[in-house]
C-alpha cells in the first residue's frame, strides 16, 4: 500500500516565484490598461526601475533583473524630460546594463514588433519586456495571435509587461489570454491601479513637491 503522506509531497503544488510579490508571477503576461493621460508611462518607468533595482512597484518588492523597455510615442530625450519633471528623475542613476530604454525615432531604438527575432534574443538573456504602449486590437490583424506570440516570450524569460489602451480590456474579457490584468484610472493628482484578479487596489500620488516635480507615493486602495 502507497504511503499516503509521501504521495500528498509528491503532488504539492509548487510555489510560485515573483516577479512582483503576491502580484506578479514569473514568467507571466501582464496587461496594464488605461485612457489617455491616465498615467501608463509613469507607471512603466516605475516598473522599470523597480525590476532594474530590485526594489518596489506598487509597494511590492521586485525580483531584479535586466530590462528592456520601448515606447512608441517618445524619444528617450522626451522621456527623460518628462520623468525630470514628473518622478523627479526615476531613471536617474539606472545601471545601464540592466535597464536598456528605447524611444521612437531615435537611432539606436528602433522599437520591433512582437514577431522581431530581436525580442526572442532578449528572453534568453533574461530581460524582462516592457511595451509602453502596444497597438490597439483594431490595428493588429489577429488580437489573439498577437497575445499568444506575447505569451510564448514571456514564459520563455522572467515576464512580460504591456502597456495598452482600454480597447483591450474586451479582448481581454472575451478571451483571458493575459496572466494579470491591471486597470489604471487617473483621479486628480492620484493614478488608482486595480489588480483586477484578486481584487485589489493601489493609489500612486503624485502631490507636487517643492521643486516643482513630482513625488510618487502608493498607499492601498
């Protein structure tokens, strides 16, 4: 007769690693939705920085690893314009060999397409992706294509994160192709970020400070 504890250990489930404790799971595909102007970039470049540093996102301790990040709407000049003055400077002092940002337009920072072999060799260093933003569904042929190649490059490295618009949020209702969702509301000085899975809300402030920039903070929503 099998020895029942013995065969409880050898079916217990594992433990899951974070990319972001208790709310981002390695190797996983998440979807940050939003409307304009609702804060997606700041959040991004948090992100970033968090995975870059190991440090927090959300208030949650980041497991660190390199970054590669692509906007498709800046220039890095403009991003670090815009993070000078909004974040006091959130990308300031990043190691460049962990944080690797590319901006439209710029040279050196063609921003690929989810199909590029460039991404495939990216995974395999172990960077985690950022895409701030991705197309609308309406500009894709196949949504659902899209999803699934987004999902094979993230289980094949430490995760995926995209950026996108709130078009997605029915495309992501319908099919569930994501592994987190989070919905991003801006509400006067305050982006409300909800962990739409497990229920859960976060407030990023960003009161202004005496230099005239601005200073995140993140209480529970």
């Amino acid at each position: 007769m099998s020895d029942p504890v013995a065969f409880g250990k050898l079916y217990e489930p594992k433990l899951s690693k974070w990319l972001v404790d208790g709310l981002v799971p390695e190797g996983s595909i998440t979807l940050l939705t939003g409307g304009r102007q609702s804060g997606k970039t700041i959040l991004a470049l948090s992100f970033v920085r968090g995975i870059a540093t190991g440090q927090a996102f959300l208030g949650n301790h980041c497991e660190r690893h390199p970054v590669a990040y692509f906007n498709r709407y800046e220039t890095k000049s403009e991003l670090w314009q815009l993070t000078t003055k909004v974040t006091s400077g959130i990308l300031n002092g990043l190691d460049a060999t962990q944080a690797s940002v590319y901006g439209c337009w710029d040279s050196d920072g063609r921003i690929p397409n989810i199909e590029d072999p460039q991404l495939e060799e990216m995974v395999k260093a172990g960077k985690v992706l950022v895409f701030d933003t991705i197309p609308d569904p309406k500009e894709i042929d196949c949504p659902e294509d899209f999803l699934r190649r987004a999902r094979r490059l993230a289980k094949g490295g430490p995760g995926l994160f995209m950026f996108g618009s709130t078009l997605w949020n029915r495309v992501q209702a319908a099919r569930n192709m994501t592994d987190v969702h989070f919905a991003l509301t801006k509400t006067g000085d305050s982006i409300v970020v909800e962990h739409l899975k497990l229920g859960r809300k976060f407030i990023v402030g960003i009161p202004l400070n005496q230099l005239g920039g601005f200073q995140m903070s993140v209480s529970p929503g």
